[in-house]
C-alpha cells in the first residue's frame, strides 16, 4: 500500500521547515547567544567609558591612576567598572607612563565589523591602551 501523496507532503514540509529552523539557529545563534552578544556590548561600553575616564584623569592628574578606584568616579564610576553578569571589576594595570591594559570576560567573539581596537575573542581578552598625552 503506498502512503498518501499529501501525507509525503506533509512529512517533507515539516522536515523542511526543523531544517530552516536548525540552519537559521546555526547562522544567527540562538537566544544564548543573543544574551551573550548583549552581554558583551555592555562590556565594551564599559571599557571605553573607562578608557575615557582613564584619559580624562591623565589630563588633569598628568599620570595614569594606580588602580580604577582612583579614578575621580562621579557618576562613572561603580556598577559601570564591573562586568554586567559576573559583578567582578575589570581588570586593569599600568604598562607604561601613558599606557595601560584593560581585561574583560568575553562570551562571544566580536564581529569583523568591530573597530579593530576593540576587537576580541571568546573568554579573557586584554586591550592595550594609551592616552595621546600632550607634553606637560
């Protein structure tokens, strides 16, 4: 007995429709995915923020500060110099004079599309920085 010409449709829309799906999660990520991305906007906007505080306390203070608590933290600082899911603060050091480091947590890898600068991979990435200082 040979099976309906609308139930061998049925079966291959439906397996065309859990393909589409798959691929499309594949190709997108799915809503981990997504969370992680969101996650990692934040980060990034944290660490320029920073980085512009960093730059800003170097103008008025002529040397990079010790540690981010020695920042001038007005409304900067806090909640915005940790990571937004782990609470832990970013990681910071001086490498130079008028260079620096800042670390982070990734969950995932940045777009090509990313300013090179900024660009990281999955985990701990670091950032090497410097403020353009004018002679003092």
């Amino acid at each position: 007995m040979k099976p309906a010409p609308h139930l061998l449709f049925g079966v291959a829309a439906s397996l065309f429709v859990v393909a589409g799906v798959g691929a499309g999660i594949l190709i997108v990520g799915g809503p981990g995915h997504a969370r992680g991305q969101r996650l990692d906007d934040l980060r990034l906007d944290s660490l320029r923020m920073i980085s512009s505080e960093v730059d800003r306390f170097e103008q008025k203070h002529h040397a990079l500060p010790q540690t981010l608590e020695g920042l001038d933290a007005g409304d900067a600082g806090g909640e915005s110099w940790r990571d937004p899911e782990t609470k832990a603060p970013y990681e910071y050091r001086r490498t130079g004079a008028a260079s620096y480091e800042m670390c982070a947590r990734f969950a995932v890898a940045s777009d090509q599309d990313e300013d090179r600068q900024w660009r990281h991979g999955i985990g701990r990435s670091c950032f090497e920085l410097s403020v353009d200082a004018p002679a003092h």
